[in-house]
C-alpha cells in the first residue's frame, strides 16, 4: 500500500500473482478497486499492468485530502486485503 504523510491509502501495488484461490481475491479486489476509483470519482490516478505476470500498481496523482470517494474506496481495498490474509496467511504479505 502506498499512504501520503497523513497515512491515508493513496495507492497499491500487487506483486508476485500466482493462480490460487488468494491470488484470484486480490487480483478481484484491486481490479475492482480500481475500476471503481475510475467510474465512480473524479480522482485522477496512473495505472500500470503487466498482463503476463499479473502485476499491477495503481496511484493516485492529485490531492488525496480532497479525494475522500477514493481514499473511501482505497480503505476498502485494504478491509478486503485483510480478510484474505486472515484466510490465507502463508500466501498474502501486506506492505505499508
């Protein structure tokens, strides 16, 4: 996760995709992430994928402070990241 000086998420990056039941999780809950951040608000971000390797790494470019939508959404994600390492504890590392 990448967080701004208030801690506040403004961004991830997933590394390392395999093809388990965790890694389809995460992969489902950044993708969706994501997306919404997209369709749903009016933050501005930059995206990158590595579509052999699953990698992806998303950043919001503008004030976080003033994307409360996003940084919500953002939170979420993380809720979600945690619930699947809670599960899948061997498979899953979370970095702040």
């Amino acid at each position: 996760m990448f967080r701004n000086q208030n801690d506040l998420p403004v961004g991830f990056e997933i590394k390392g995709h395999g093809e388990s039941i965790a890694c389809a999780a995460v992969s489902m809950l950044a993708i969706n992430t994501a997306n919404a951040i997209e369709t749903l608000t009016d933050a501005r971000f930059d995206c990158r994928h590595d579509s052999k390797g699953g990698d992806l790494c998303f950043k919001l470019t503008d004030d976080s402070e003033t994307n409360a939508d996003a940084v919500l959404l953002l939170k979420a994600l993380v809720l979600g990241l945690e619930s699947v390492k809670q599960e899948y504890e061997k498979e899953i590392q979370i970095k702040n």
